[in-house]
C-alpha cells in the first residue's frame, strides 16, 4: 500500500498528488497505481515459485484495458465469464489460448465466439452445459477443451454473498456427481477433458477453506487424471486483502505488517497450498482479482455540502453507490481519508452519496476531520469490483479513471458524457 501515501499533508498515488489529479480531471475519480497492481502480481506469482503454475488474472475485478494490457505485459492469463470479458481481453492485446471462460450461464454464442477464437478451456457448471458445448463443436468442426468446476461443498467463511464453493451456492458440479460427469464428457465427440477447477468463494482471509477443499478434490483429481488428458488444476481465486485501514501500515505491503499476523497472506497461502497441489503433477491455475486489484485504486470524490440532521453529521460527496456499491451491497469497509490531510475537528460522520436511497453510504458514524465543501475524500482499496460494478443509476455517467505510473499519469477511461446514456433509447411510434 505504500503507493498510495501523504507527503506532508498530500496523500499521494505514487509520485502525483491525488489533488491535482481531481483537480485536473474532476471528481468523482478513479485513481489507479501500475505499482501496486504490478506488485501485488509479483507476490502472488514469486509465493508460488515452487509449484508449477499460471496466474489467470480475473477480469471481474478490474477490465480496465490499461488493467488487462498491464497484466498481459507482467505475463498474466485470464479467467473470464462473458463473451464481453473475452473481447476486452483481445482488444488489450491478451490471447484467448491465454483464457479461462467461467460462469453458469454461458450462451450459445458465447461459446461459439470462444471456440472460434481459440479458447484455452471452458470451465463447465453444468451437464447440459456439456451438451450444449459438444453440440456447437461439432457444428464448427472442432474439439472443445473443457474442464469441470467442482463444487466441493466447503464453507468459505466470507460473506454469503460472496460464497461459491457450497451446495447452496449455483456454482459448479457437486463433487460426489463430478466423476460421472467427466465419464459424460470423455464421451462426447467433440469435448476434451483437460483439467479441473474450483473457486470457493472470495475475500478470504483464512488458508483452511482453501486447504479443505484441495485436501478433499486432491484424491479425485488423481483419479481423474489417469483417465483424462489432463493439464491443470485451476484452484480459483479468493485470495482475501485488507481494507482496514490500509494506510496505518508502516510496512511496505499489507501482508508484512503487525495486522497480517493471523491473516491469509501470499506466503501462507503457498505454504500450505504447495505441497498439497504438486504431487498432482499438474500445471496449477490461480485465477486471483481482488489480491491484485484491490489495494491498486482509490475513488476519490469532491465534499458538495455537510449537513447536520439531529446527531447526525452528513458529509454529502459526489460519489455515489452507483460509483462504488460495495458499502452498500456487501455492507463492505472502506477506508475514507482526507485528501488533504486534517485532524481538526473529529466528527462521528456518515458520507453519503446523492442518490436517493438510505442505502447510498459509504460509512456510518466514522471519526472524520470536518469537511468543507470542495475538500476531497478518497475512498481507499477501490480497485476491485468498484468501476467493474458502477451503474447508471439515478442516470449519472460512470466516472473517469486514471492510471499512474510514478510520475506519470493518464485518463485511461473517460468520464461518461450525458449524451451517452440516452444512446440506444427512443419514444415508441405510437406516441409520436
Ligand atoms: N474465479 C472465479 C470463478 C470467480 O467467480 C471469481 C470471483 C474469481 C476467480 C476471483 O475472485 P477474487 O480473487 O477476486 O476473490 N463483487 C464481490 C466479489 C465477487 C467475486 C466473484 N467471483 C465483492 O465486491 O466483494
């Protein structure tokens, strides 16, 4: 986290002073470090030297094109779930043999764009899934690389909305069906079973979910792997970060720090995990977002009017949760600090948003220096899942979005002119 510090009172994205970043390209914005995703890319990538492996970034979190191109550069794959994913990751230069294609739902022509461009595996949810994808193969004229997502039936211990590995959740094949399914698969014409993947769930901050899950898939896996030609092994992503507060932290990353003692890190993850997943001898995806994204952006937005309503001090800002819905969705924390640095004056406040709804908070009753109107806030560990899941709600346009890169630093997404959002609309002729 150390990209994004204060120089004297300046909180500061690398080597640019976030105020004149808002000032330049206005608020609400997005703010992203190449540091930080780079970094965090490399802990994860170097903690699982041992094991022979591939990092599928998912494109979930954070498809910026800058974010993909930068992840392709440091050598990255990616796990995606929508033919638009897919798109994304060819226009940044990525290639789809490079692709993971996930999801419960893929459409017809989902699948046929996929196999026309090559896709490296598609992870299958379903058995009439399989059909589906033996049916289009065999239409184009090519074998379909599948592998099945196994729902191992393990609780996560994360927020339920972010759960996936239970049989409560409508991911993957339950794991007592898995071999049948794979003798399905293998007879099919036109499939090739060639791996296996799970994914638990996300924001993790404990390794024994992890462990259970691989201890219990490991002796399967084996099995499976004498019958079919397999490659790989994709363990999912889930790796948990830590949102509060990420700017105390006198160490360098997150996971150095006093605060890290009992949790997930880069390192626990690998030594635990290691020694389960190599005897497999197989190539071992991680399809990691958040771990990477999320401490890499910070959403800053502009104080518009501070108001007073019984006890209450509202600090009204021009974000919003159609800009960032994790507070309001997940009930999630994110740090809020000062832009430019204040103590005076430490105020139990609730920043708010415009939109109309009690739910549009980012925090409730946080100890904040007093604001004034044009002071700026920023939103901090909004990297992950915050521009990927913005909306048009209350019809504002989606926000800008900058990267930086030391001293550098360019809008990689424009704000989202008015004009947009009534593109594709129009008054039925009978009321002409
Ligand atoms: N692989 C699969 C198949 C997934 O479904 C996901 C995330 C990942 C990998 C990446 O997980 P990560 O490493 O980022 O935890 N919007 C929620 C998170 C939803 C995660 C969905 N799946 C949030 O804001 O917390």
């Amino acid at each position: 986290m150390h990209d994004f510090h204060y120089v004297g009172q300046e909180l500061y994205c690398e080597d640019r002073s976030i105020s004149s970043l808002a000032a330049e390209f206005g608020t609400p914005l997005y703010v992203y470090s190449q540091q930080t995703f780079t970094r965090h890319y490399q802990a994860l990538d170097q903690a699982m030297a041992g094991v022979d492996h591939a990092v599928s970034y998912s494109v979930k979190s954070n498809s910026n094109l800058a974010v993909l191109r930068l992840l392709r550069d440091l050598g990255s794959g990616f796990d995606i779930v929508s033919e638009g994913e897919l798109q994304r990751v060819i226009a940044a230069g990525g290639s789809p043999s490079d692709c993971l294609f996930a999801g419960v739902g893929k459409t017809a022509n989902e699948i046929e764009f996929a196999l026309k461009r090559g896709i490296y595996c598609f992870n299958v949810e379903s058995e009439p899934e399989l059909d589906r994808i033996n049916r289009i193969a065999g239409q184009l004229g090519v074998t379909a690389p599948v592998a099945v997502r196994v729902n191992p039936n393990v609780e996560a211990k994360t927020h339920a909305k972010i759960t996936t590995g239970t049989y409560e959740n409508k991911f993957g094949i339950a794991f007592e069906e898995v071999e049948a399914v794979y003798q399905r698969a293998g007879a099919l014409e036109h499939l090739k079973p060639i791996g296996i993947q799970m994914h638990i769930g996300s924001q993790l901050t404990q390794v024994e979910p992890f462990e259970k899950a691989v201890r219990k898939v490991a002796p399967l896996i084996e099995k499976l792997a004498q019958q079919y030609p397999f490659e790989f092994f994709s363990i999912g992503g889930g790796l948990g970060i830590i949102y509060q507060p990420a700017l105390e932290s006198g160490a360098s990353e997150w996971w150095e720090s006093e605060k890290a003692r009992d949790l997930l890190t880069p390192q626990r993850y690998a030594e635990s995990l290691a020694p389960l997943l190599k005897p497999l001898g197989l190539r071992i995806f991680l399809e990691p977002g958040r771990f990477i994204a999320g401490n890499a952006g910070v959403l800053v937005t502009r104080v518009e009017y501070v108001k007073q309503t019984g006890d209450k001090n509202f600090v009204i800002v021009d974000a919003a949760m159609n800009d960032l819905i994790r507070p309001a969705f997940y009930e999630a924390y994110h740090e809020i600090v000062p832009i430019h640095a204040k103590s005076e004056g430490i105020t139990s406040s609730d920043v708010v948003g415009p939109v109309c709804e009690s739910g549009d908070a980012f925090c409730q009753d946080r100890p904040l220096p007093a604001m004034q109107e044009g002071d700026y806030l920023g939103l901090m560990s909004a990297g992950a899942y915050s521009m990927v899941m913005a909306s048009n709600y209350n019809s504002r346009g989606f926000p800008a979005e900058v990267l930086v890169n030391g001293s550098q630093a360019e809008v990689v997404r424009a704000r989202q002119p008015l004009e947009q959002l009534l593109q594709g609309e129009r008054v039925p002729s009978w009321m002409t």
